[in-house]
C-alpha cells in the first residue's frame, strides 16, 4: 500500500494499542490461576480486533475518498482477514 503512494513504511506508537496490551497484562496479574484468565484474554485479544478492524475500515475509506481503487481492494482483503481473525 505505502509503495502505491510512494512512500516507505514506517512504525509509529498508538496509545490506543499500548492501552489494550497493558489493561492484557493487568489480566494476566489480577487472574493468574483463575478460571476466569482465559474469557480475559480472550476479551483483551478481541479488543485488539476490533480496534484494526476499525482502522482498516476507516483507511478503505479513505482510499476510496481518494480514487484508489487498487489500494482499497488491498485493504478490503486485510480487513476480511481481521473480521475473519474476530
């Protein structure tokens, strides 16, 4: 996708992301051991789901708002891959 807009890619930090893999760890601390532990995980790793669902869903769009056509089926397929992941 970054080569069609030639660009390189690049790694950038989301406060979002980083939010949803602490409250994980804060599972695995409070959970340790208890039946619990799994459904918690389960609900953290869904969260991360549905966050790149959103986000592949916004940039599909944004591609589109754009005229590329090319680029929004290269993300419509990864974002079949993270509904289907879901």
């Amino acid at each position: 996708v970054f080569e069609k807009f030639g660009k390189a890619a690049r790694g950038k930090s989301c406060p979002a992301i980083d939010g949803i893999l602490e409250e994980g760890s804060e599972i695995l601390e409070d959970y340790d051991g208890a039946p619990a532990l799994d459904a918690g995980l389960v609900a953290a790793a869904q969260a991360v789901e549905h966050y790149e669902i959103a986000r592949y869903g916004t940039l599909v769009a944004w591609a589109e708002q754009m005229g590329k056509a090319d680029v929004a089926a290269l993300l419509k397929e990864t974002l079949k891959e993270e509904v289907a992941t879901d």
